[in-house]
C-alpha cells in the first residue's frame, strides 16, 4: 500500500493548504446543492366567489378570462343558459383548477342550455364526480384542456374528465385526460362530434363514443388505458348511434388494469384491448397505427354477449341489461375495417378477465388482432369489409353456438369496396 502511494505525483489539490481544502469542499458542496432544482410547493389561492360572480353575471358574447394560478374550489361552476361566451386561461400548465376539496356537488364545472360555448387553456382536476360535465347544448368546444385525476388511477376517481352529453356540434381538440374510472373523452347521445388530437391515459377507457351520431374521432394518441376507443350503443337512451369513423389514431399499449367500479358497463372491458366496438352500426375503422395492446388489437362484439355476464342489482350494466326491448338493436352491422396497422409484442393477454381467458385457452400464442363474437340476428344480413390490413390474427369465436365453430379465416370478410348501411347514407 505504501509503495502504491509513493508512486503518486502530488497533484495540485494535494498542494493547497488544509484550510483551503475545506473552503473549496464547501464551495463545490454548495454548487452541487444550487444546483440541484427542488419541487417548489404550489401555492393555492381561492378565486371561486368571484368566478361563480362573473359566471351568474355573464351575457351573451362574453369573455371570461381566468389569470394564471393555482385555485381551489369547494363547490361546482355552474353555467346555464348562455350563448356564445369563452371560458378561457393563461395555458393548460399555468391556469388550473382544482376540486380536490369539494364539499358539495359532483362536477368540477357544469353547463347546461347553453349554446356556442368554448373551454380552452386550463387544467382542471380532482373533482368528486365528473370533471367537465355539459348537457342540452348545440355548439360546445374544448381546446387546450387537461382535465385529470391526481395521483393513481382509482375507482374513486370520477367517472369522466370530458363529459358532453345530450349535445349537438361538439368538438374536442388538443387536450389531455387522465385518470377516469369510465372514460377519459366520453360523448354521449349526441351529434356531429369531433374528438381530434388528443391525448388520452391511464383512463379505464381511453375515448368513449355511446349511443351518438355522426362521430369523427381521429389523429388522437391513446396508450395506457384499459381500453383505447371504445364505440357503444346501450339500451333505454334517447338515441340509438350509428355512423362513426375511427381513424389515424395511435392506439398503442393500452394494457392498464381495470379499475372501473364493478357493475358498470366499462368493467367488462379486458386490460389490453386497443379497440372494442359494441352492437354500433355504420362504422368504418382505418389507418390505425394499433399495437401491443396485449388481449385484443379490436374487438367486435354485440350487446347479447354483455348481457350474459349478468351484474349486482342495481349495478349500471343491470339497469342497462334491464332496458333492452324490442326497440334496441343489441347487434353491429355494417362495418369497414381498412388499412390499419397490427403490431402485439405480448404473448398472453390480460388473466383479469373472462375474453383474456378465452382467448389463452383457444389462441395461445396467436392472440387476435381483430376478433368477433359470432352473434347476429337471424332475420337480417350481417354486412362487414375487412381489407388492406396486412398480416393480422383473426378470430370469430362464435359465441353463439359456444365456440364450436370457431375460425380464424378473415377472409370469409375480404372485400373490395366499402360498406355503406343503405339507412343512414
């Protein structure tokens, strides 16, 4: 060791005094410290009197524009009856909204009647039910809205980040939703819908179109929810859906537990499943970019298979499975599937659910890109196109003779033209 030593050169720190060392240790110590970044606390402000004010007070045509800060709520906002006025903040990262002690109500912001209204450049969070709530209103846009839960994703989130429902002329543009124990961008019983450009995870369901018409949802980014897209048409609404188009999203990885309260319609959905279509009509799906959602790339399936896994009384999925009548149509049809792209790095799919269980037993190792139920009714002609997708894994398992004629032969839908339902042109 000592030799070892010898053969050192002193080097110019060895030279400096003992009393310099220390001062230099110091100045090096206190450097590193400086400039390390330390998260700085928010600082939360109360702003709510004055904004509910200048909400009950506002006209026609307004702007009401929120200043940059962080601000907590203990009640909802609530809009009704406007037209034409712009909720509007400094950016999506500088003007946000918290619900996280909300003391009454459900919704973080709520409209109703309004017509023409617009959200943009704000963070909204942590509300007791729905984060941004609107109903019965033609004309609603969101631009440059994050709208999330804090923290890990859990049943006890709200249901919805984005939630237009009974709406006309609805456009979702640009924003980021996180977190949602249903859906992350739901739009319900509505028409002419757009859902462009966003960003969507860690949502039980990514996007979520129910029971609506007219729907264009394309260039979004869906990854790390349970389910990317999902296309639903239920029982005992006001409106049936039809007519959607699903296209140039990235759906990718969508592989995240379910963490939907049990009994609700959206718990049936497996962890893994990039696309689910549901008894939906007039629908075409293309230039997806749908990979490595481990159970299923898409899935089409009717209400018929949903109603057998039953639910608790007084579940959502028991009150829907309630309302079926001769009126609904539980069935999808009319379908064009076209030139999307698979790609599932996974060799299981998800062991949490019925549909993964299936699937390992009876296509282990040759999991379904795109797979189908089998159920249709007897009294009309089932009508779907599936071209230009590549190399895919197919499967109709036929549900409805109990998967005895299950196949894995796509081809029986190839096609070369389009599918266009004669009832909605």
């Amino acid at each position: 060791m000592d030799s070892f030593h010898s053969s050192l050169k002193p080097s110019k720190f060895d030279k400096i005094q003992p009393s310099m060392k220390y001062l230099l240790i110091f100045a090096l110590a206190l450097t590193v410290a400086c400039g390390q970044k330390e998260e700085t606390p928010l600082s939360w402000k109360s702003i709510e009197a004055d904004l509910q004010t200048w909400l009950i007070q506002a006209q026609d045509g307004d702007t009401i524009a929120i200043p940059e800060g962080n601000f907590m709520f203990e009640n909802p906002l609530i809009l009704d009856g406007l037209s034409d006025v712009i909720i509007k903040g400094a950016g999506m990262g500088k003007t946000i909204l918290s619900f996280e002690m909300q003391e009454s109500g459900a919704e973080g912001i709520r409209a109703a009647n309004c017509k023409n209204l617009v959200f943009q450049d704000f963070t909204v969070q942590d509300a007791a039910g729905d984060n941004i709530k609107i109903t019965d209103t033609n004309g609603i846009r969101f631009t440059n809205v994050k709208s999330q839960w804090t923290g890990e994703p859990s049943q006890e989130n709200g249901a919805y980040a984005f939630y237009p429902v009974l709406c006309k002329n609805v456009v979702v543009e640009n924003c980021i939703a996180i977190g949602s124990s249903d859906a992350g961008i739901y739009v319900g019983q509505s028409d002419s819908v757009i859902i462009r450009n966003n960003e969507v995870y860690h949502n039980v369901a990514g996007i979520e179109s129910e029971n609506s018409r007219w729907v264009e949802i394309y260039a979004n980014n869906a990854h790390h929810n349970t389910g990317g897209i999902l296309i639903f048409d239920l029982p005992g609404l006001t409106q049936s859906g039809h007519t959607t188009r699903v296209y140039d999203n990235d759906v990718i990885s969508n592989n995240h537990e379910n963490f939907a309260p049990e009994g609700n319609v959206v718990a049936i959905v497996p962890p893994g499943t990039g696309i689910m279509m549901m008894a939906t009509r007039n629908i075409e799906v293309f230039n997806n970019r749908i990979h490595h959602n481990r159970t299923i790339g898409t899935a089409l399936i009717s209400y018929v298979l949903v109603e057998i896994f039953g639910a608790e009384e007084g579940s959502q999925l028991d009150s829907a499975n309630a309302k079926v009548n001769e009126e609904y149509d539980p069935y999808p049809n009319y379908v064009y599937f076209h030139d999307n792209e698979f790609k599932n790095k996974h060799w299981f799919p998800t062991f949490e659910n019925d549909f993964g269980l299936l699937f390992l037993r009876y296509f282990t190792f040759n999991l379904p890109d795109f797979a189908m139920d089998g159920i249709w009714p007897e009294d009309e002609e089932f009508v779907m196109c599936l071209q230009n997708n590549g190399e895919f894994n197919f499967a109709n398992i036929d549900a409805a003779n109990d998967l005895e004629g299950r196949s894995t032969n796509w081809r029986d839908y190839d096609c070369e033209y389009g599918v266009i339902d004669p009832i909605y042109p």
